[in-house]
C-alpha cells in the first residue's frame, strides 16, 4: 500500500530535492527543515539579531527572552521539571565532551566506566580519552546478534566499581532500541551517573526524561528537523549539581579578578561564550512545528514506511541486514559486492543514502564488516521514495553481481 506522508509538503527542500532528481534516505545524518523553522530565522535575522544576558537594550532583551523561552519549550518536550535543567550546548558531540569534562573530578584511578559495544564515536571516544587522562578502565558492553545491548552480560559487568555508564537510546547502525530501563536501574543500583546518548531516540517518539530516570539526556538540533549548531543536555538535579565548569569565558561567570572566578550555576554556567542563539530560537519553532503534528499518525507513518523498507530488502537476494532493525533506519551489505561500490552507484542514481562505518569503527570491525549502507527514513519520506530506492538497488546489483 501506498503510504504518503501528509507533512511533505511542511519540508521546502524535498521539492527542491526532486527538482534535482534526488531522494533523500540519510536523515539519520540530518534532516531537512521545516518551513517554520526557516522562518523563524529568518525573522530572527531581519528583525534584529541581539547577544543574550548581557546587553540592557531592547533587541538584547527580546533576544534573550525569545532564547530562554525556547529553554521551556524543550523542557516541555522532553518533560524535564524545569527548564534550568536544559543546558544548550553545539551539539551531541559538545554536550557528550561537556559531561566528560564536567564529570572527570568524580573519577579515581581504577573506576569504571561502562558504554556499550555499538556506541557513535560521540559517545565512545569522550569516555575512553576520559579514561586514559584519568586512570579508569573502560568497559565494553557487548550486543547481541540482534543488535542490542545483552542484559546477561551488563549484569555481570555492571558492579561496585562502576562509576558511569553511557548508552545511546537508538542505535545509528541497527536501528535498535536499547534497553534502557533494565541497564539504569543495573546502573542506579551500583549508584552509578547514568547519561543517555538520545541523538538519535529523540527523533522517532515522545520521550520523557523524568520517566526515563537517567541523570543526562543529550540530543542535536540538527536531527530532530532543527537547526545544526545548537545541542541539548538535560541533567537531573542532584546529578547537575555534581557538574564542573568546563569551559569558560562571557556570561557564565558570576564575578571574576585576575586571579580567581566564580561561575554561575546551571544551566548559564554551562554556557560559556555567545551561544548559538539563532539555532536556538529554530529549534524552538522546530518543536512549535513538531508538537502541532498528531504524535500518534507520525508514529503510525514511520512504522509503516519502516516496514515497507524492511520488505523490500528482505526480498532482494544476497541482502544481509545488520541486526533485527526495529525502527527509523536499516544497515545492510549484499553478499560479493563492496558498500562503496553500491553507494556510488545509488548516489548515481540519485539516492542518498550513508555508506561507511557510521561513526562506530570499532563496532564495524566487531561485526567484521568493511561498512555498510544506511537507509534511513523521517516524517517526510514516503513510499514513492522506497520505491525509487528499490529501483536504483536493483539497477545497481545488475551491473555489480
Ligand atoms: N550519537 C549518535 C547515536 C549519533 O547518531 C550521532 C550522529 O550521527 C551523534 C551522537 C553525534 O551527533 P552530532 O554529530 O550532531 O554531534
């Protein structure tokens, strides 16, 4: 059945994409913008751009309310108590680095830290560098065939000297729900900080922090239809509280001489430096956009379209999918050809979709694979793109097998 997307029209940039013959199947990389988005900053700009909690102008003290608003509307996403618990970093990348940072004063030699063996390198390499600085040992939680993390084996590994553990919600190679609730609690009952990797989560579904009980949630703008430039921490109280400073500079200081400085606390401490503001104020009407769409018919629609992809490569001979995908996306390899060979061919053929390790080498050579192609799907994506996908799949095995 033919499943279209009501919302494709809200996404400028698909028409724009299929005047230049281009299907776009990489949202897991990023997504394109709503228009409300694009008006929000462009209103933004041409009404007058202004640095926030600094300047006692007016510009300056709309800019600032128009930023601290925007903090309530992703606390309200994501359900968090208050607003100061939403910390606005550049990205998933900067808020995992900010948290390693923060956090390194809690670590003694021979703590550990535990993540998972499908980690982005984003929420790998703050951890591991946080180790080597520290004298930590990091410990790798490994997957089942599916592509999950095994509980098994996380109870075993998950003890007394576990200090940390970072696990992402939905994994960007297998599309897998990680299960989330049984590793906290494993974590919270060793009294272990507890951050979330939701770069990828946040996007498909609600999800409500408080609910979740971790002490971090991170996420990008740029993945959930929003802007680049501009991330999101969310941080429980208690564990907020247990955050350094990081770095330093603009308005996060409360007072400061030549030689010594105190900073504010959550979430402007956090915030060194002019922040992305415009970003900031996209990612508002981002959620704005998103929050006036019926939850229930976009998870119907992603599930739907999600079905059809896996059909359709699960029909293809010599297809082999990585794991058991349960949402957004699917990895695949066909056996005899290189995924290279067959992402050159498809982006020939106007698909984009991601070749290459994903940002998680070391899970890639865990599964022994050179790569992998990525499909990955968003609200906007329809069956006329599955369809254009299958064909230039199969155009692409003609030539190569
Ligand atoms: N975590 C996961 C699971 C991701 O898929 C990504 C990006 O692909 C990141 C973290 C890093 O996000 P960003 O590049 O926006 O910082």
């Amino acid at each position: 059945m033919f499943q279209a997307s009501p919302w494709r029209t809200d996404f400028p940039a698909i028409a724009a994409l299929a005047r230049q013959q281009q299907t776009y199947l990489d949202n897991a990389a990023t997504t394109q913008k709503p228009q409300a988005l694009i008006d929000a900053l462009g209103h933004y700009y041409s009404h007058g751009a202004a640095n926030v909690h600094r300047a006692q102008h007016l510009p300056g003290a709309l800019a600032t309310q128009a930023f601290e608003a925007c903090r309530e509307k992703v606390a309200g996403w994501l359900n968090a108590p208050s607003p100061n618990q939403i910390l606005f970093s550049h990205g998933a990348t900067s808020a995992l680095n900010l948290l390693a940072y923060g956090l390194e004063p809690l670590f003694q030699a021979g703590d550990q830290l535990a993540i998972s063996a499908l980690e982005h390198h984003a929420n790998l390499l703050p951890w591991q560098q946080l180790a080597k600085r520290r004298g930590l040992e990091l410990v790798v939680l490994p997957i089942t065939a599916a592509g999950v993390v095994d509980l098994d084996q996380a109870r075993e590994l998950i003890g007394p000297r576990t200090r940390l553990l970072a696990v992402s919600q939905l994994s960007n190679v297998f599309g897998t729900e990680q299960p989330l609730p049984a590793l906290l609690a494993l974590a919270r009952a060793q009294g272990a900080l507890t951050v979330v990797d939701g770069a990828q989560g946040v996007v498909h579904g609600r999800h409500d922090v408080q609910a979740l009980g971790c002490d971090f949630y991170v996420f990008s703008g740029h993945k959930l239809y929003g802007p680049e430039g501009v991330g999101v921490i969310y941080g429980r109280g208690e564990a907020l509280g247990q955050l350094s400073h990081w770095q330093f500079g603009g308005e996060m200081v409360h007072q400061a001489s030549y030689h010594s400085a105190n900073f504010h606390p959550a979430p402007l401490g956090f915030e060194a430096g002019t922040p992305p503001i415009g970003a900031v104020l996209g990612l508002g009407a981002t959620l704005d956009y998103l929050g006036g769409l019926a939850a229930d018919a976009v998870a119907a629609h992603e599930s739907a379209l999600h079905a059809q992809l896996l059909r359709g490569l699960r029909d293809r001979e010599g297809v082999v999918l990585l794991g058991e995908p349960q949402r957004a996306l699917a990895s695949f390899n066909v056996q005899g050809v290189h995924p290279a060979d067959l992402a050159h061919l498809l982006s020939e053929q106007g698909v984009a979709v991601r070749a290459g390790h994903h940002c998680a080498m070391p899970l890639m050579n865990h599964l022994g694979q050179p790569g992998a192609i990525r499909v990955s799907l968003a609200l906007y994506n329809d069956s006329s793109d599955l369809q254009r996908l299958f064909e230039a799949l199969d155009g692409a095995l003609a030539l190569l097998r």
